[in-house]
C-alpha cells in the first residue's frame, strides 16, 4: 500500500507542476496544494478589482485542471 501511495502521490507531484500547484503537505491519504503561492503583488486600491478578479479566477482555473487531472489519473 505504501508503494502505491509513493508511486501515485510522484504522479501527483507531475501534475501539480504542470499546474502550477505547490505542493504543501502529504499526510496519509492527502494532498494539500496551492496555486502560486505569493507570486503576485498585493492589490493596490487604484488598480480597482478587476485585476483581482483576473488573478482569482487564474488560481481558481489552475486548481480546477489540477483536481480533474488527479481524477483521471486515479481513475487509471
């Protein structure tokens, strides 16, 4: 069971990469990852939401395509 955990969590590092997820914590079962931990700049008040909301949405995607690609390689 151990081996299978290490081969699929490898597997699971690939895909965070390809995600650009950071990988933060294994334990067991799980996997905790983040989409580009502190890569951007804080919000300043003039340049307004929208950027935000960009910047939202791009982290949201990545953990999104992450989460469908740890699917299907669980499924296999």
């Amino acid at each position: 069971m151990i081996e299978a955990l290490d081969a699929f969590y490898s597997q699971i590092d690939v895909l965070a990469a390809a995600n650009k997820m950071y990988p933060v914590k294994t334990n067991g079962d799980e996997y905790m990852a983040v989409s580009e931990l502190c890569m951007f700049p804080p919000l300043s008040a003039s340049n307004g939401e929208q950027k935000g909301e960009q910047k939202s949405a791009h982290h949201i995607n990545n953990g999104v395509l992450f989460a469908l690609a740890v699917t299907a390689t669980f499924k296999i």
